[in-house]
C-alpha cells in the first residue's frame, strides 16, 4: 500500500511549530531527531555547529493514518528557502520495486535533489521536484521488506 503525509520544511523553528501543532491535533511525537545525531556522510560537508540543535526529522501522527512531519533546513541548503516551497509530499511505499517506479516517473523531466539510496536511519529514500515544481519524497522502510 502507498501512503502520502505533507513533509514541512522550516528555517530553524521546527521543533516550536510542531509543539504547536502537538497542541492543536494532540498525540505524541513519534520521532524528534537533530542534525547532531546524523553520522558523517560520503560527500557532505560536516553539519555547521550552528545546526546541530535542528530538528532534522520530527513526526507528529494527526489521525487516522495521517502523520505530519518536518525538518528544519541546514547550511548551505537554506539559500533557496522561502514560504512557498517550504514542503514536500512524502510517498511512503512497500517495496523497493514501487519507491523506484514512483521516484523514476517523479523524476522524469524534473530534477533529482538525492537519489534513491539507503539511509542511516534504515530507509531506501529519494528527493526529487517534478516537472511541474512539486517537491517529492519517496521512502521505503527496509525494516519492513
């Protein structure tokens, strides 16, 4: 089964607005994450000391199968940040076969942001913008295969 949740993107106030939003819907917080938690990767530069306190990933369930999630952006990445482009659909699938399919025809005639790949926190992920200026992420949980 594929599933979408709205992705937000904030400039450094992530964890106050999802406080919020933690008090207007309720519930827990599934996941808060910070960029200080994230290990070195191939070809990033190391996270600015600035940075290591954002939210690098926050998950907030709404109802039903609804979760809202988000991240605040980080140095270099923010230069192109504004209200507006401040999000992304999350597509959430499950199998490697169906997140490929779906990133690919995303993709196609758009731009790739971070190719499908295995992540540190156990997923096969993606972004891309497709040709339309819709910003996309797609995820498959390897726990789950």
């Amino acid at each position: 089964m594929t599933t979408s949740n709205a992705y937000l993107r904030f400039n450094g106030n992530c964890e106050a607005a999802f406080m919020h939003y933690k008090e207007v819907f309720g519930g827990e917080f599934q996941h808060m994450g910070r960029f200080s938690e994230m290990p070195p990767l191939e070809g990033m530069p190391p996270i600015p000391e600035a940075d290591k306190n954002k939210v690098m990933h926050v998950t907030l369930p709404i109802g039903g199968e609804t979760i809202l999630m988000g991240s605040d952006t980080m140095a270099p990445y923010n230069a192109d940040f504004q209200t507006g482009n401040n999000f992304s659909i999350s597509i959430h699938t499950d199998t490697r076969e169906e997140a490929e399919r779906i990133f690919n025809a995303l993709s196609a005639k758009g731009k790739t942001v971070m190719p499908m790949n295995k992540t540190f926190w156990k997923s096969y992920f993606g972004m891309c913008v497709d040709q339309f200026g819709i910003s996309w992420m797609v995820n498959m949980n390897l726990d789950e295969q």
